[in-house]
C-alpha cells in the first residue's frame, strides 16, 4: 500500500482543486469495510488517549502540556496518510465527466 501524505499526490484526484478532492475522499470514505473503518478508528484512539492522558497530567506538570501539543501533530503525520492511502483504492478514475 502507497501513503499519500497530500490529496495532490493521489493520482485519481490530480488536478482537482481541493473542495473537489474532500467531496472525492469523503465518498470514498464512506465505502470503507468494517474493518477498515476499525482500524482508522484505533489509529485515531492510540493518538488520542495518550494526548488527553497528558492534559490531565498538567496540574502537577506544566510541561505535559507541550508533550500534548506534540502528541496532537502525530495526527497528520500518522493518521492522514493511512487514511488517504486506504481511500484511494475505493477513488473512481479521474474525470471531467464524473459529477455525481
């Protein structure tokens, strides 16, 4: 499986602009299986819970604040790509005539 870390390197969505690559993925994420759907869903937890873990930990140590901020930006970089790389499979061949 390919990771696309931007809508633009998507070979189906090249050359759209960008509220037509979202519409485009929101489609085809919406044709996810079930496991697909679980495993995006962990993915976002195993973020989440850490981050949040952190937040709680500030009354007794600011700086878990920072190590929150940092954990928050895994999102992009872990969570995206994965799922932009399972939803390109489920991306109609780019076509002008495509409107649906």
């Amino acid at each position: 499986m390919k990771f696309y870390f931007s809508t633009r390197n998507i070979p189906q969505l090249k050359g759209l602009p960008l509220t037509e690559r979202v519409k485009r993925l929101d489609r085809a994420a919406s044709r996810m299986t079930v496991p697909e759907k679980t495993l995006m869903n962990v993915l976002k937890l195993l973020v989440f819970i850490p981050a949040f873990v952190l937040i709680l930990q500030t009354a007794s140590n600011w700086t878990s604040l920072l190590w929150a901020g940092l954990v928050f930006l895994l999102y992009p970089l872990l969570v995206k790509p994965i799922q932009h790389s399972i939803c390109a499979k489920y991306l109609a061949p780019n076509s002008d005539k495509e409107h649906a």
